[in-house]
C-alpha cells in the first residue's frame, strides 16, 4: 500500500513538472522530487528535459549537495569533464565521505581513458561506502579495459561475494577465467560458487560451457541439465546440451533436444542449421537439406546457412549449385574467410584463372586470416603446377602479410621456374638480408630446382 502511494505521490511531481512546463508558472517542489523527475527524463533517454529540470532544480535549491551530484553527472555525460570536475571537488570539500563523489570522478578520468586514476578514485570508495558491490563491479570493468583480467578477476569475485546474485559480475568472472586459459580454474570457482547458490541456473549453464570446452562432456551434459531443470524457459542450456551431444556424436539425441526447443517459441534458423548438420553427419540427405532450406527461409541473412548448403552441394560434386549457394554467402558476409574458402576451392575444381585470383584477394581481404591457411591453397597450386597462378597469389599474399618468410621463398623458386632471374635475385637477396636461413629450403619446396644451372647460379651464393 505505501509503495503504490509513493508510486502515485511521484507520478503527480511528474505531471506538475510537465504541466509548470507548458505554463508560465512556477511551481515548487523538494530536492527529492527533482531528483525522481531528472532521472526519471534520463531513464527515458530526455537528455534536455533532464538537462531543463536540473536547471530549475538548482534554482530552486542551490545548495542541495544531491542535486550538485546530479548536475555533474550530466555534465561528464556531455563530456564536460572540467565543469563536472570543479563541482565535484566543491562537494569533496563540502563532504569529503560521500562515496558517489569518488565514482563519479572516477567516471571522469575512465571516459578519458585514464583507468587506473579512475581505479584509486574507486577504491577511495570502497573504505568510506556501505555498499561495497556495485564499486567492486565497476572497478572490475577498470581493469578489463586495462585487459588486465586476472586483477579483474579478483574485483569480480569480490562483488560476488558481497551480491550473489549479481549474474552480470558473474559472466565477468568467467570471462576472465575463459581469457586466461583458467578452464579447471573456473570449474573449480563454480563449484564454490554452486555450494553457495545452488539453484543458479547461470553458474550450472557457465560451468557446462567450460566442463565442454575441457572435453568433460558427461560432466558439462548433467550442468546444461541442472541449468534447464532450474530454468525450464533457460533455451541456452538447452542448446549447448544439443551441441555437446554433437560434439559427442550422438547425433540421434542431438536432434531430438534441438527440436524441444521448438515450442518455446518459433524455432530459429540457427536451430535449423544445427539439425541439418546432425542429419548431415547421419548421411541422411533428405532431411539435410529439408532442414538447411528451412534455415534460409527463417533468416535468408545467416550466411552460416548458405556456406552449409555450398559444402553440402561441392561434397557431392555439384561445382556449379556449390558456387550459386556460397556466392549468397559472400554477398552477406564478405569478411568471412570461410566463405571465400569454399568459393575458391570450387574455381580451384573449375580451373578458372581470374576467379582464383578474384578468390584469393577475396581472401587475403578477411580479418584474422592466417597466413598458414592462406600458404595451403598457395601450396595447392604449386603442387598442380599452376606456376603462374601460385605466383600471382603470393605476390599479393606478400602486400599482406609483408614479407613472410614462407611466402618470400616460395615466390623466389617460382620466379626461378619461370625463368625470371633478375626478380628472383633481387627477393632472394632481400629475403636473405631479413630471415637469413638454410637454402636448402628452396630445393625441399621445389625439387624440380635441383640440378637446374639458373637455380644453382642464383642459390649457391647464398650457400654457406
């Protein structure tokens, strides 16, 4: 009863606010009701409204040190650091034990980049605060934007300690122990962490997901279950339980917890996909592609979809309906090296010298391609004697990855195979100079070298 008349007493600060607004009156109200109205024009997102009502606020009550706090608060969320700082000492002065005055100096200097001042503001904070959680929390997010993560590790398992249930600080930690390599580490935390909340669905869900990453599939099958047990709308667990029964093969009972999905909800094109694989491993073609098409007609955006469908059809030979599927792919996703993969392995059958060049640059244009992946289709065509095309791939594989040691040698025995003797000097002479190494090298990649007078001419010197 006392809450809805709270409730009631702040929707009617609320609309004398607005109607004061509208009208050439002024109203007065206390600190606490501005206090309610601003945030509540914050909370909406009303930056200005917000912006206008603590103007009025402070006009009202110049010297309230809450509403001060909130003017700064404002002010750090434009970015007018020395404004809100200048502020924010006066109330330092005015009450040096007000903890909220130190995490939002803090805010300043972690909007400025400079986290570890913003961590001695907070953990000024904590010795004079009653609710030490929410500084543990954020002083935790301090350190991740530092990446160092086992100090923030240690913040997080402290707000943990303090707030249970807290199950963002939760994922944190776990993030930590997952970035760190700390796999049995983690286990090991949830496990305490369990005995002190056993019906976390989260903590039982998150220690499945490392028990499966460690390959403990049996332990990280009865977590997923708990978690869902706990959690019958809980479809995360659920699904990592399917894919670790994929994992498993056990491809039949895959299935089977991928389609209890459906009546939570409409299924989604990622649980289509998921069954298809299962059906695909399973060597059951019908229902492959019944489920892969169902996919695409859930969500035509999921690339994951049309790569699936162009592996499907180029394991069959079918070259050409391989191609149209993971062209669909390449349009939605162009950064994706596994599209341009599969795209090139279908020209590589094709033999069409501009398309694998096209999929090449295509390639070498993703993020986070490695160069040993890139060096196997390069050694594909070096092992099928397409010199040109090899040659052509490395060299702009080199404006890549800049000088790579397996690209530079690799392009030095082509150019000798093609008889292009001065290029060949001038990048084995440059290659020398930065990885001096064995050239033995050469004559194991391109045996064909050996006994070759030009190869000799050029290679020898380098011979120690």
């Amino acid at each position: 009863m006392l809450l809805d008349q709270e409730d009631n007493e702040y929707s009617a600060s609320l609309s004398r606010f607005e109607t004061m607004m509208k009208s050439d009156k002024v109203f007065f109200f206390d600190s606490e009701e501005f206090e309610e109205i601003i945030y509540h024009y914050i909370d909406m997102g009303k930056m200005q409204l917000a912006k206008k009502a603590i103007q009025i606020a402070l006009n009202q009550h110049p010297t309230s040190p809450d509403l001060k706090l909130i003017q700064a608060e404002i002010l750090i969320h434009d970015d007018k650091f020395e404004l809100a700082d200048k502020i924010l000492n006066d109330l330092k002065r005015i009450d040096p034990n007000n903890d909220e005055v130190y995490i939002q100096k803090s805010n300043i200097f972690s909007k400025q980049g400079q986290h570890h001042l913003a961590i001695e503001e907070l953990k000024i904070a904590l010795e004079i605060t009653e609710e030490k959680a929410d500084i543990y929390h954020i002083i935790g997010m301090e350190y991740m934007f530092l990446d160092e993560l086992e100090s923030a590790k240690e913040y997080f398992i402290l707000c943990l300690e303090d707030d249970i249930d807290d199950h963002s600080a939760l994922y944190n930690v776990v993030y930590c122990f997952e970035f760190l390599d700390q796999f049995d580490a983690c286990i090991n935390y949830l496990d305490g962490f369990i005995d002190r909340n056993p019906y976390s669905e989260v903590a039982w869900h998150q220690k499945g997901r490392m028990a499966k990453y460690v390959k403990k599939y049996d332990l990280a099958l009865s977590c997923f279950d708990y978690a869902a047990l706990i959690d019958e709308n809980f479809l995360g667990a659920v699904l990592e339980k399917a894919k670790t029964l994929q994992k498993l093969k056990r491809f039949e009972e895959a299935i089977e917890v991928y389609k209890s999905t459906f009546h939570s909800g409409e299924p989604e094109a990622y649980t289509y996909l998921r069954i298809g694989k299962c059906y695909k491993k399973l060597k059951n073609d019908k229902q492959t592609l019944k489920y892969f098409y169902k996919a695409a007609a859930e969500d035509p955006l999921l690339d994951k979809t049309w790569r699936a469908l162009a592996n499907y059809f180029f394991d069959k030979k079918d070259f050409q309906k391989s191609l149209n599927y993971i062209e669909k792919a390449i349009h939605i996703e162009r950064h994706q090296a596994k599209n341009w993969e599969i795209f090139l392995e279908n020209q590589l059958v094709l033999d069409s010298f501009p398309d694998i060049i096209y999929a090449l640059n295509g390639l070498l244009n993703c993020e986070g391609l490695e160069v040993e992946d890139y060096l196997t289709y390069v050694d594909v065509l070096i092992e099928n004697e397409k010199t040109a095309l090899a040659a052509t791939a490395l060299e702009c594989g080199i404006n890549k990855f800049e000088n790579h040691l397996q690209l530079n040698y690799r392009l030095v025995g082509l150019y000798i195979i093609q008889n292009k003797t001065k290029l060949a000097k001038d990048l084995l002479k440059l290659s020398m100079d930065l990885f001096p190494i064995n050239i033995d090298l050469l004559y194991e990649i391109f045996p064909q070298l050996i006994g070759m007078k030009r190869a000799e001419n050029i290679i020898n010197p380098y011979k120690i």
